[in-house]
C-alpha cells in the first residue's frame, strides 16, 4: 500500500510540474493555476489510499480485539463452570 500512495504523489506532483510548464507560455497566474489544478487529480488517489489504508489497518485492529474478548470470555465462562453451586 505504501508504494502506491508513493506513485500517487509522485502523480500529484508530476501533474503540477507539467500543467505549470505547458501554461508557462500563456502568464504565471495561468501557470499557477493550472499548477494547482494539476494536483487535484493526484490528491484525490492520496487522499483516497491514506482513507484504505486506514480503514484496512482498524479492520485487523478490530479482529484481534475480537480475538482477545474472545478468549477473555471463554476463559472467564470456564472459571464460572468450575465453581461448586451451594
């Protein structure tokens, strides 16, 4: 996942490089702009790995936690089990 958030800003940025150069001939503030919006396309993947990323990385969070209630429970179910009833 690393790797393709790497290649995603590498996008971002190389499309900022390439709006900024085709529109250097046309002013600065078109340069500028379309510097800026050269980025959007490239920050919306960023944006959007970071957001899998993170939702990949509670979901395992989550599984062990479940794992580990699990087996509290079990464990607590199993002392209850061995006590004498009076």
């Amino acid at each position: 996942m690393g790797v393709a958030i790497g290649v995603a800003w590498v996008a971002a940025l190389g499309g900022a490089y390439l709006s900024f150069i085709y529109l250097l001939p046309m002013g600065l503030i078109a340069a500028i702009s379309g510097a800026m919006l050269g980025l959007v396309p490239g920050f919306v993947i960023v944006v959007f790995l970071e957001c899998a990323k993170i939702f990949t990385s509670m979901a395992k969070e989550q599984k062990r936690q479940t794992a580990l209630l699990e087996t509290i429970v079990k464990s607590l179910s199993d002392q209850t089990a061995d006590k004498p009833t009076q």
